[in-house]
C-alpha cells in the first residue's frame, strides 16, 4: 500500500512538472491515440451508471515518454492493465496517470485497458457530458461550463483535446428492447445467454474525442440514401412522419454541402434524436438533435447547421477553443447557404440583412464589445 502511494504521488509530480514547463500542457504533443474500443457492459436507467472498459491504443509522438496521461471525469477507475499485466495508476477524478511499462520511444505503441464505472457526468453548466431519462441514456460531447469544452472525458477515457483524432470501436450492451447508436457504422449485433444485446459500431475515420457519442433507447431505424451517402434516423415509429416531413429538403442541402465543401468526408448521416430541448450537437455521422425539432421545416436551419459541421468541425477541427470561428462561423454561415439552396437568392439576402442589422445593433451590447474572430474569450 505505501508503494503504491508513493509510486501515484511520483507520477502526480510528474505530469504537474510537465504542464509546468510546457503550459497549457498539451497530451496530444507528446502522445497519440491511434484507436479507442469502449465496451459499455451495463447501462442502469435507475442508478444513471455505467460500467465499463476502454482499451486505449497509444502512439509515442516523441522519445521517452515515460507517463500516459488521460482525461476521465468522476468516474470509479478500477484497474488498469498493459499487456495483460495489472498497472499501478493515479486518479484524481480528473486525470488517470498510467505509467508505462518503459520509457516510449518515437512511434512506440502500446494498449491500455481501463476498467471503470460509476454515474458519468453532466456539465456544470447543464449543457454537455452524459444524460438520463427514463426512456434514454446519451452524451452531448461538449460542456459549456468546460475549458476548454471537450466532453469525451465524460465517459471515457481519453485525450481529450481538438488536435488529437482516433478511430473507435463501440461495443453497447443493452437491454433487448433498446437499440444502441455509436459514430459510424453498425458492423452488427449479438444477442447474449441473459437476453441482452451488444452492438458493434465501428467509426473509421478519425475524429476527435468531443465528436465521439452514444445514445441507447427504444428505438426504430429509419433509412434512406440521397446523394449515394446512406442515411439514418434513430426515433420512435410513432415519430417517423414528424422526421419525413421536418427533413423533407435534405437531398437539396446535402448535395449543396457536397458540391460546395467537397465529398462527404464519412461513412453515413447520422440524426439521433433525443430528449434534449436546448439544441443539438455534431458527433460525427452521429447528430444528437432534441426530438422537439421534429416539427416541420421551422427548425430545418438547426440540422443543416449541424451537418455542415460534418465538414466544418468534425473533418477539420480547430486547434483551439479560441479558434471556434471555424466550427460555428461557418456552421452558421451554413444556414444561410441552405437558405439561398432551398429558398433562392432573395431569401439567403434576406438572411444575411437581418444577421447584419443584428450584429450592428446588437453585437456591442451583448457581447460588450466588438470582439475579434480569433482568440474568442472563453465566455463567447
């Protein structure tokens, strides 16, 4: 026991000297997560816990790095191994300290499997990490209260950053009645001896950790292909007509982004819908958006919105959180481009007067200043 201590306290030390001298500290100078497997084993409706593994695939970015370094919120850590050997750890309910096995060298890789559980989080701010309802368990990978905002660390281990981008499998055990959608696409489904089910999903391309999602409830698939990309809804049967009618112009808007932005850069269109009132949110091919927007085309800017970030965001992120302008200026600029699209040229003109007025009215009383795109203040 006083080993083990003393053996948390070194690794604490070290990576509090690390940032020191490199701030802000940066994992993702040192480090690369080549691939994450997260396996959730149990998701309980009535405690809001889950358990879980996550096995890390980890890439030396430069010669002797000696500590993994990994972001995961209030969550119960119970064991950590490499190579199938139990390691020592430090955990402060903010960052897992792994040691490695020997001191990395550049391009040296190794697999940590995490062991964890416990009730993830939601954001300070109510906006972001992981929700509960009695018929839904998801995540909305960023926190407003967070800075910077990424939210993986929620409910998984990881870096946690912008710069890094993995690729993931998702393995999703549920109840039988639910059905379980990851980033990606479904590579298939067991049914298991106690009746539940484990989903496979697998997301090949590389994203960030805040775009990585899940969301598990009683729900139906509904498919359809435009442009050659498939695309799918997670809803109810009974909300299939609303989903139709509320993204009845998406061949025009997808087939705008593509001739635009270039290809669409991932394996489906994802939308979720979930219990959320307050928005929506781009995790790649995997957008969670709140089952109140299906109504009609009155909010049809909030879905073009989010999957223009499918360009804007997910396949080119901003390196920091000060850079949002190329996340939201451009996903809002979107919304005016479908407008033009879908509506014509008089409406996209419409679209911008009415912005402008509002930015000159109002943009220095709001925000109590004419702020400058780069380096956004945090509270922006």
């Amino acid at each position: 026991m006083r080993r083990k201590i003393s053996v948390r306290i070194f690794y604490t030390l070290l990576l509090s000297i690390v940032c020191s001298v490199n701030a802000p500290c940066s994992v993702s100078d040192s480090l690369h997560v080549i691939h994450y497997n997260i396996n959730i084993e149990n998701i309980n409706f009535t405690l809001h816990t889950i358990k879980a593994s996550c096995s890390v695939t980890i890439q030396a970015k430069q010669n002797n790095v000696s500590a993994i370094p990994l972001s995961l919120l209030e969550l119960t850590v119970d064991s950590v191994k490499i190579n199938g050997s139990s390691m020592v750890f430090s955990y402060n309910d903010t960052t897992l300290i792994i040691p490695a096995p020997s001191p990395m060298q550049l391009n040296d890789s190794l697999t940590a499997d995490i062991y964890y559980h416990g009730a993830p989080v939601t954001d300070a701010s109510g906006w972001g990490g992981f929700y509960f309802s009695s018929t839904h368990a998801f995540n909305m990978g960023i926190g407003f209260a967070a800075d910077p905002h990424n939210y993986g660390k929620a409910w998984f281990p990881c870096i946690d950053e912008f710069t890094d981008h993995s690729i993931y499998d998702f393995y999703i055990t549920t109840a039988s009645n639910h059905k379980a959608f990851c980033n990606g696409i479904l590579a298939g489904s067991v049914v298991n001896p106690n009746n539940t089910v484990t989903w496979h999903w697998q997301m090949n391309q590389p994203i960030a950790s805040y775009l990585a999602s899940i969301a598990v409830s009683n729900y139906y698939t509904l498919k359809c292909t435009s442009n050659n990309i498939n695309i799918e809804w997670a809803c109810t049967v009974s909300d299939t007509p609303a989903v139709l009618n509320t993204f009845q112009h998406v061949d025009t808007i997808l087939s705008s982004f593509i001739t635009a932005y270039g290809p669409y850069p991932f394996d489906k269109v994802g939308f979720i819908l979930v219990p959320f009132n307050s928005g929506a949110m781009e995790h790649a091919t995997s957008i969670h958006i709140g089952t109140a927007y299906m109504s009609g085309l009155t909010y049809e800017t909030i879905w073009a919105h989010e999957l223009s970030h499918m360009w804007w965001g997910d396949k080119v992120t901003c390196e920091t959180a000060g850079d949002m302008w190329l996340n939201e200026g451009f996903a809002s600029f979107n919304e005016a481009f479908m407008t033009e699209k879908v509506y014509g040229a008089v409406a996209y003109k419409n679209w911008l007067r009415i912005n402008n007025k509002l930015v000159l009215q109002f943009a220095h009383i709001v925000d109590g200043n004419y702020l400058p795109l780069i380096n956004v203040p945090h509270d922006y």
